[in-house]
C-alpha cells in the first residue's frame, strides 16, 4: 500500500493519526472491479482497474490511497495545458475512451439490467430540485425560461435513448493518470449510466474550467470534441444522445454545483463564477438549437 503520487506527504505527516483512521475505512474492492480486472486480462484497454486506488476521507482531509498499485514513478495527466488541447491529444482522450467502453460493455450488470435511461434522468431532474431546495441558496444562475428549455429537450429526447449501461462515475482529466503508456483512473466507481455519458463527462469537467474562455470560442472547441468522440463509435451512438447527457450535466451545474460553490467552484471568486454560468447558458441554448 503507497500514498498516491498525487498526495501530499507534507498534510500526511502532520496528521498521521487521521491518515491512519482513513486508511483503515478505505472499502474492499466491489465485485464490479474484480471482473473488470479479469476481463482486462484477455482484452486489452489503457484504463487500469479503480481498484488499485481508493480513498479516505477525514473531516477537511483527503487521502487517495493505492492497493496492490505499482509504483508510479513519473506521472501526469493527459492534458497539461487544461482545459485546453490540440487535435493529437483530443484523438488520444478519444482512443482510451473507447478502448475503456469495449471492455465496460462486456461486463456483467447483474439482475434487473440495463435500465432503462429513462429512470435514470427522472432521477436526476429530481435530485437537482430537490439539493436546490433543502439548500436554500439565494443565487440564481439560469432564466426560468432556459431552465424550462433544458428540462423539456431531456423529456423530449428521453425516447431516443438506449439503455444503460457501465460507465464510470467520474471520467474527467483530474480523475486519470498517465504513467507511460498505462493509465490509471482515481476513485471512480462502475456505475449504471445512460450511453455516452461518460464522454459527456469529460466534455462537461473540460467547460467547468473553461470560464475564461469566450462562449463563442469555447462551443466551436466543444464540437470538435463532441465530433472526435462520435468520430469512431458504434452505429447507435448519436450526437443526440451525447447532446442529452451533456445538457443534463449543465443543467446541474446551474441548478446545484454553482448556488452550492461545489468544486471546483468552491475557489473561485465572483467573477469567475458569473463567467461559468454564462459558459454553461451557452452550452445548453447551442445544443438544444442544435436538435429542436
């Protein structure tokens, strides 16, 4: 068991103690990532098993913890210059993503599954009305009127939606490692997700650190994104679908992440904040004209 490279050695030695604690109440690999780890065994993909890293939480402090993890020596993410990227790069995310999916999709989702998308994004409507509201925060980030846009594309779209399937739980450039030619992913659980909607993940953890870019100049960056990774897929991924799952994670953002200073928003002033929700307005008002 090692520290993640990631961590800081400085915050674990002077709370040793509550290391420890965390430690100890890091969670047993979940059945999930043990058949992960045998299918990798006889289907190649860049993306190493979640399992080898996990983490522990202890008040303020975050541990990410590595089990049976090799040593990583020399890491780094795949885009240095975030949220920013050339066109080998963005063909390279797109390459790990899918060689990530064909092993996802040859997993196991147990009785009672798939599901059908549908449930799934009710679920979150829901959740995002209900965090607003127990919240009771006084910022308001999106028009009654775009809110009602947003709502309405994802009811409508719903039908068009295949049913779920695995998917991380996180998929964004904070979240993989890059250590030569391996990958690891950190503290992503396998879970239940409508189809493209962990590259509508990244897409989205891309637009949350794009606050200084113009609107206009940002959405031509996101096509490009949204193109790459329609570029290589199966016949029954669509734009659309990608479209729908990227609307659902804006909404939230304006709905939740942002009256809540949920991170990374949690360090950033006013401004920047101000300049996030217009990116995210901009998003959902591009993509619902894109597929009236």
């Amino acid at each position: 068991m090692r520290a993640s490279p990631h961590e800081d050695y400085q915050v674990i030695a002077h709370n040793f103690k509550k290391y420890e604690e965390a430690v100890k109440r890091v969670e047993s690999p979940k059945p999930e990532f043990r058949r992960w780890k045998r299918r990798c065994a006889t289907f190649s993909t860049p993306i190493i098993p979640p399992e080898v890293i996990k983490s522990g939480k202890d008040g303020e402090l975050f541990f990410m913890i590595q089990f049976l993890a090799p040593s990583f020596g020399v890491s780094e993410r795949l885009l240095p210059n975030y949220p920013k990227s050339n066109p080998e790069q963005k063909k390279s995310v797109a390459k790990i993503y899918w060689d990530t999916r064909r092993v996802l999709d040859y997993l196991y989702l147990g009785p009672g599954s798939p599901k059908d998308s549908l449930d799934y994004f009710i679920r979150r409507l829901r959740q995002f009305v209900d965090a607003i509201t127990e919240a009771k925060a006084d910022d308001k980030f999106i028009s009654g009127k775009l809110e009602s846009k947003a709502f309405g594309f994802i009811l409508k779209h719903i039908c068009d939606m295949d049913e779920t399937r695995y998917s991380f739980s996180h998929f964004t450039n904070t979240d993989i490692i890059k250590c030569g030619e391996t990958h690891y992913i950190i503290d992503a659980t396998i879970e239940e997700r409508p189809q493209m909607y962990d590259a509508a993940f990244w897409i989205w953890g891309l637009t949350m650190y794009a606050y200084d870019i113009p609107p206009k100049e940002w959405l031509e960056e996101m096509e490009r994104w949204m193109n790459v990774f329609l570029r290589g897929c199966s016949s029954y991924i669509s734009a659309l679908k990608l479209s729908v799952c990227l609307v659902e994670r804006m909404l939230g953002t304006l709905l939740v992440d942002l009256p809540l200073r949920r991170s990374p928003f949690d360090k950033l002033d006013d401004k920047a904040v101000a300049k996030e929700a217009k990116l995210a307005q901009a998003v959902i008002k591009y993509l619902c004209a894109s597929f009236p």
